[in-house]
C-alpha cells in the first residue's frame, strides 16, 4: 500500500480498496475469527451483506483481510468517506398463487 502520511490517508486508502472490491455503498467491514476459520463481511448503511464484485481476484480479497487483521483485527470497522447510496433493483414481481380452484 506505500508509506501514508497519517492515520487518516490510512483509513481512506483501506475505504477505497474495500470499495473497490465491494461497492461504492459499503460501509462497514466485520471481522470474525474461530480457531478453525476467518471472516470478513462487508455491510450498507442497513447492515445488508454485501458479495465481492465478481470482477476481484480471490488473492485481493484474502490480501484485504490480511490488511484488516493487521490494523485492527476482530471486530467492526467503519469506513471512512460517505458511501455512496446501494444500487437499486428493479421491483420483483409478484408470485402467481397455485389454487387448484381456479379454472385455469
């Protein structure tokens, strides 16, 4: 990552390359350890999961945890900067309901 000049480019520099990996929306990154495994979730500002782009290569993101073990480890950061809003979806359709009463 190079030499930052102060805790706070730090803090920037790690929101960026988790956003680049997650989203512009992400705004917390949680860190769980279990004597057998890791775990590093990214949340939205309503503590909605967030995947990895399908485009980051699982190297970065094992590097990413690395980097969030080393400057903090378990626990809930919150990322510096304002996310910008989650994408929205378009609105799921209803279900068709299956009576078997209906003639068609």
């Amino acid at each position: 990552m190079g030499t930052l000049s102060s805790p706070r480019a730090v803090r920037q520099a790690y929101a960026r390359r988790v956003r680049a990996c997650y989203g512009d929306h992400a705004t917390q990154v949680s860190v769980t350890l279990t004597p057998t495994a890791q775990s590093l979730r990214v949340t939205d500002q309503h503590g909605e999961v967030i995947p990895p782009r399908d485009d980051v290569p699982f190297d970065e993101l094992l590097a990413l945890l690395d980097d969030t073990l080393a400057s903090g480890g378990p626990g809930i950061l919150t990322l510096s900067g304002r996310p910008q809003p989650a994408p929205t979806l378009p609105p799921v359709p209803p279900r068709e309901v299956f009576n078997p009463l209906l003639p068609w």
